[in-house]
C-alpha cells in the first residue's frame, strides 16, 4: 500500500512507521514525505532513508486555499492509497479533504473526542483525568473530529507533567499507528465512503484497541 507521510515536526512516527515496515509488521510503501515546513527534522530521518520528500509552506502562497490546493497537487503526484498525518500541524481545506476524502488518517495524542486541538497532553493533565491514550481516525474538515478507527489507552499518573504524559501516549503512538496501518493495508478495516467497516477479521481489528496490544 502507496503511503504518503504529511509531517510538521520531530518525526517519531514516522521513524516507527518505517521500523515496523523494515521489521515487515507493516505492509506499506512510504513513497513520500511532504512538510509545511522545511526545518522539520522528520523530513532530514526521511532523507536519510532515500525517501522523496517536498515542503510546501504556507507563506509561498498567497492563502490557505491556496496553500491547500497545491499541497493537495504534491500529494497526488505519488498516487497514495493512505495519507497518513503523523504530527502535521495544519488544518486541512477542501482540495485536500475532497481529494483524499476517506484515505487520511491523523494520529492525535488524546482518546478523542476528548481533548482536541493543540497541546491535548497539557489539557489532560490540567483536567486530571486518570486515562488518556491516542487516537488514529479519519480526517474531515473539523479539528481531529473525524471517525474514530483505533485508539489505545494509557494511565496518566499523579506525578506527570505534559511532557511526560505525552511521552507515554507516544509510545502508545508508536505501535498503534503501524498496527492501523496494516489493518488498512490487510483489509481488516476497510475505508468506505459512509465510514470505517471492520472486516471478517474483526478479531485481529479489535487487538489494536488495546495498549499494550492484547494477545
Ligand atoms: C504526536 O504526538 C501526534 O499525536 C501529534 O503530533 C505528535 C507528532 O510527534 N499529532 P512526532 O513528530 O511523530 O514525533
């Protein structure tokens, strides 16, 4: 499966995507890596890896429409089967949602609909919720509002801090991603146009909803 990578920062995602399709727990293809920023270091780790990749910032255009059209035209160009948002940090507009409507996914650091937008670890501490986690879902026009494919649960202890709660979710992140991924790439979750299904391997789909993984 055709996989482009949409990235605005540090890239732990992606480094974990490409490790479990090394590791050959990911039957995917990253065919590019596409940032809205060039100083982003998730695109030097793809780089590395010989792997295209592109900026398209927002400043070279006039305005998000823009923007969002000819980001939508780089992304087309490698053909996709998923679009993945691992840590891209930009609403998308209607060239990009009418395009790839039903074949992006983002990964969000809080178990949606709780805590969406910016900074959901920091919300979540300040909220004291006990259990927080992460979320892979569909992306549409709202901000991490789209249908919910997977999520995994992680506890939020007393003595945590943003920084250290997001580091759990990440670890969370980092397999949960991948195993979504395959579940799409295998046909255990199928992405139709009303929404997810889960195939006659709804078993292998309803492992992913637990971390860590249930065995
Ligand atoms: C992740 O926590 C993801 O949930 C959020 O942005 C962060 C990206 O981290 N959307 P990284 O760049 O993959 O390390």
């Amino acid at each position: 499966m055709k996989v482009v990578v949409l990235v605005s920062g540090r890239g732990s995602n992606l480094q974990s995507l490409l490790d479990a399709i090394d590791a050959g727990r990911c039957e995917a293809s990253v065919v590019a890596v596409i940032s809205d920023r060039a100083a982003a270091p998730a695109l030097a780790l793809a780089h590395a890896r010989g792997i295209a990749t592109e900026v398209v910032n927002p400043s070279d255009y006039p305005d998000r429409t823009t923007w969002d059209a000819a980001l939508a035209r780089a992304v087309a160009t490698y053909a996709p089967e998923l679009v993945v948002l691992a840590g891209f940090m930009r609403i998308l507009e209607a060239s990009m949602l009418q395009r790839f409507a039903g074949r992006m996914v983002n990964v969000h650091p809080a178990l949606l609909p709780a805590f969406p937008g910016r900074d959901a670890p920091a919300q979540a501490v300040a909220k004291r919720v006990s259990l927080s986690g992460c979320t892979v879902h569909l992306v549409d026009a709202g901000v991490d509002s789209g249908p919910i494919l997977a999520q995994a649960a992680v506890p939020v202890l007393p003595a945590d801090d943003a920084v250290t709660l997001h580091e759990r979710i990440q670890r969370a992140e980092h397999w949960l991603l991948p195993a979504v991924i395959q579940a799409i790439a295998n046909g255990s979750i199928v992405l139709e146009s009303d929404g997810p299904r889960y195939t006659g391997a709804k078993d292998n789909a309803a492992t992913i909803f637990y971390w860590p993984p249930l065995t």
